[in-house]
C-alpha cells in the first residue's frame, strides 16, 4: 500500500495478518499446539528471559493470538494487546498489574452485573477494594480518590442501561490523581468508540460480545494505550521495580510504552493462567472482520426498536442514548454519532412481574445472559444478572425491577418490532 493510513474496515480485515509463510494460506491458520520448538539452548534462553520476541508455550502466547492481538490494538489506537479468555480474565489480569493488598481502585456504578459482583466480592479475596462513584456525578470520582487508589474503571457504554458515560471528564480526574483510566469498551466496540481517543490509558472487552459477534467463543482482551508514565511515585512496582522472575529487568524500562502488555502477559497471564484458545481466537477474528458492517446494523435496528417502545403504552420508558430526549443523548453524539450501541432496557408498566412475563413471551428475541450476538437477545436483569444486588444497588446500576434489557441484533427490524408487539399484547 501507499503511505495512506487504512481505514477502520480495511483494518478489521488485514491489521496483524498476512499469508501463513509457509502453506502461503490466506485465513489466519489455527495453531492448534501447546508449546513451539526452540532453534537453539541460546534462543530458549532469550525467550524465557524477555531478551527476545518468539513462541514458547500458548499459555503465554500463540501465533492465532498474536493476530487478534495486534488487529484489536490497532483498532482501538493502542501500542500494544493480550488476548485471555474472557472479559472477566481481562479485568484480573489487568488490576493483578495494578493492585498491592489493601489497594483501592475505584469504579463507576453503573457496570455489569458480573463485573460489580467480582469486584465487590471477588477481589476482597485479593485484599483489593472498591470504591464506587456515579458516572452521572463526575465530582464523585474526584471525592473518592485517596492515597491508596490506584486506577479508575468505567464503561464506555454502560451495561445494562446503555448509558454514555463522560470518558474525558473522568480523565481528567484520573490525571489530576496520578492513576490510570480503565474502560471496558465491550458494549460499544472501537468502531463506535475509541476510549483511547479520549484519555483511557487501558481498554478491556470481553471478545465475547460484538467484537466476536456471533455468539460463539468466549475471549478477553486487554490494549494497552502506552499513554501512563507507570515509573512515577513508585505506585506499581510491578513494572517499576526490578523484577527477580527475569533477572531484574525493569518492565517501563525496558518496554517503554507497551510496558504494561508485557507485565500482564510475563507476570499476569503466564502465571494466572487464563489462556485464550487458539480456535476461539480464530473464530473472534472471523467476526472482526465484518465488525463495522455488524455494528451498523445492531444500532440502526436498535434505534428503530428504541422508538417503537418509546410510543408504546404498556412501556413506562425507554433507556436508549440514540433517542433524541435521553438524558444521555448529548454525551452519545459526542463519543459515539454513528450509533448508540445496540443495548439498552426499557421498563414496563406492570413491573417486576410484567418484565418476567415478557421475556417469556418473546419468540424471535432469545431469553439468555448475553449480549452482543447476530441474534436478538433479551433479559430480565433483576431476576438474573444483577439479582445479586439488593433493590436500591439494582436501581442505582439501571436494573432496577421493572426493566428488561434487550440486545438487538441484525435480523429484520420489522420482524423485532412485530415479536415484541405480539408479546407486549399480549
């Protein structure tokens, strides 16, 4: 090519691929094996002391990984990405890197259901604790910063509402404290928005959702945005200090802006354990490849969907940033004006009970704890993925009693709107 820059589609196709060297095979092959053969005892001692890039043992890395590493780091703007196996592996990975016993980190409320139930419970384990912040109320994450806090994590777009969350405001809050920003950009995908763009210094997903896109293969990942001095203040000794494992190397040393993908592959990842296969990372880069077509469609289907329900008299309202009187349709023509996302809830009338009756009802919309696939998806949030929360958290998180979250996928939007006719009716 010419010295122009690829576009996001041409990326999601090429970035990080080129034709297998040795079967000249177009498709990135699935390297189906545990460990790789060294040339020599001198090019195994390199590897095994981070003096050289290369292959030992698919726990650490794989070559079908490395492709989906570089193609999402490349789409959302990163020097670097590990690929793990799922969202939530991400997320230890990444505060592993993070966090000492009796650090803090804090987080926005409004967060998946999963992610609130591991970080409040979970990581107590961990001796790591959380403090939460309203994402609504931006003066919340400067009052909960104190010496012991050591990141900020937010969603970009938020899991269940579909909430638009102020990436930049939170930056600057995290700048004036010295920490990193975190943002999970799963609901959103880089093609809607780039959190990078905006201040995150680190973006996790769960490859699950729509960057896998088909409802498949479970997968994780983190990029790594080279954008955090992490040698500073002496804050992560993780990657400022010596580290004994490799002979004393300094990771922000040696590694400079992709220091931290190193520390959460050689110091999360190898010893964590929490490998990604080599076929679920073949079949997340097959959905990557028709991303942006995907993520059109899920958020011109979504709005259509959004505005049938906003007019509908047994639904009280309607939580969905692409609507032009949501609270947060501002924030969404700032970070996202090619959509909303394709996630948001609705509440009903008739409460809690109406919300179960519905989903039972539906017939093209499927009734499980997912998001992000082709196909239509639907949830009581109360009675499921945040039944764990008592009610006034299952509010504050916009999972409140009487809200179902849909994920509208790509299928005729005039045959989404007409199963939900037929179930709100009856």
């Amino acid at each position: 090519m010419s010295d122009r820059l690829p576009g996001f589609s041409t990326l999601a196709v090429h970035a990080g691929a080129q034709p297998d060297p040795t079967t000249g095979a177009r498709a990135t092959p699935i390297y189906q094996t545990t460990s790789f053969v060294f040339n020599d005892a001198d090019h195994a001692a390199s590897l095994f002391g981070l003096q050289a890039f290369g292959n030992i043992y698919t726990r650490i890395g794989n070559p079908t990984n490395a492709v989906l590493e570089e193609r999402v780091a490349a789409l959302e703007g990163g020097t670097a990405a590990l690929a793990v196996a799922s969202g939530h592996a991400a997320q230890v990975v990444v505060l592993q890197q993070l966090l000492q016993p009796g650090d803090e980190f804090i987080a926005a409320r409004k967060l998946y259901g999963g992610s609130i139930n591991q970080f409040t419970h979970a990581f107590k384990s961990f001796g790591w604790n959380v403090v939460w912040a309203d994402p609504d109320d931006i003066s919340s994450f400067e009052r909960a910063v104190t010496p012991r806090t050591k990141a900020i994590f937010i969603e970009s777009i938020a899991n269940p509402a579909g909430s638009i969350t102020d990436i930049e405001a939170i930056s600057t809050v995290a700048r004036k404290a010295g920490v990193p920003l975190i943002v999970d950009n799963t609901l959103a995908s880089p093609y809607l928005i780039r959190p990078i763009d905006h201040g995150a210094d680190i973006v996790v997903h769960s490859l699950t959702k729509f960057l896998g896109g088909h409802g498949n293969s479970l997968g994780g990942i983190i990029v790594d945005a080279g954008t955090f001095d992490w040698s500073t203040g002496g804050k992560y000794p993780m990657l400022s200090e010596p580290r004994p494992e490799y002979h004393g190397i300094r990771l922000q040393e040696t590694f400079g802006n992709f220091a931290f993908a190193i520390a959460c592959r050689v110091l999360g990842l190898r010893d964590l354990g929490p490998a990604l296969s080599p076929f679920n990372a073949f079949m997340i880069l097959t959905g990557i490849e028709t991303l942006p077509l995907r993520m059109q469609r899920h958020c011109d289907n979504a709005k259509a969907v959004a505005e049938y329900l906003a007019g509908h008299p047994a639904v009280a309202s309607v939580s969905y940033a692409g609507l032009p009187n949501d609270k947060y349709n501002q924030l969404a023509r700032k970070y996202a004006p090619k959509g909303a996302g394709a996630v948001f809830t609705f509440s009903l009338k008739g409460g809690y009970d109406a919300g179960v009756s519905l989903v039972s009802k539906l017939q093209l919309f499927s009734h499980l704890a997912n998001v992000g696939d082709t196909r239509s998806l639907v949830i009581h949030p109360a009675s499921t993925t945040h039944s764990q929360l008592d009610d006034a958290a299952k509010v504050k998180s916009g999972a409140g009693p009487d809200v179902v979250r849909l994920s509208v996928g790509i299928e005729d939007k005039e045959d989404l709107i007409a199963d939900l006719e037929q179930a709100l009716s009856a």
